[in-house]
C-alpha cells in the first residue's frame, strides 16, 4: 500500500493544473484528479510500465515511487 498525504496530492494537483494551463487543456476537478492518481499508484505497484490516465504527475513523486517500490520489494539496479 502506498499512502500519500492530502499536501502531496494538493501538490500534484496544482502541478497537473499548471501543466494543462500551458497546453490550454480544462482543468479536472481535484476529486476526479485524486481517482486518476490513486490508479497511476496502483498500476505502478502492479509493475505496470505504462498507463495514460491523461494527467501530470511531478516527476519527483514518480521517482520517489519507483524508489519505494523498490524498498518494498527488495529490488535493487545493481
């Protein structure tokens, strides 16, 4: 299970936000934003690679997945 505080997904949201500003793309509601989010987290627990769910996420949220992920797994590059 991965937890995510409301700070973070509020981060993640005004990211996305901004994002679609600068390529005129509407703004999605935080709570529909939130669903999306939590199914990028459970694809990527799965070991999905990819999924388009059409949003943003900061890079650093995503890196800081892989490397949880890893944690919990046990998996390591080396």
């Amino acid at each position: 299970m991965i937890l995510y505080s409301d700070t973070q997904l509020d981060e993640a949201w005004r990211y996305d936000c901004k994002q679609r500003s600068l390529r005129n793309l509407p703004w999605i509601e935080r709570t529909v934003y939130e669903n999306l989010f939590v199914k990028f987290l459970d694809a990527a627990i799965a070991g999905v690679e990819y999924i388009d769910l059409n949003i943003f996420i900061p890079i650093d949220y995503i890196e800081s997945l892989d490397h949880n992920i890893n944690l919990e797994t046990g998996y390591t590059d080396d």
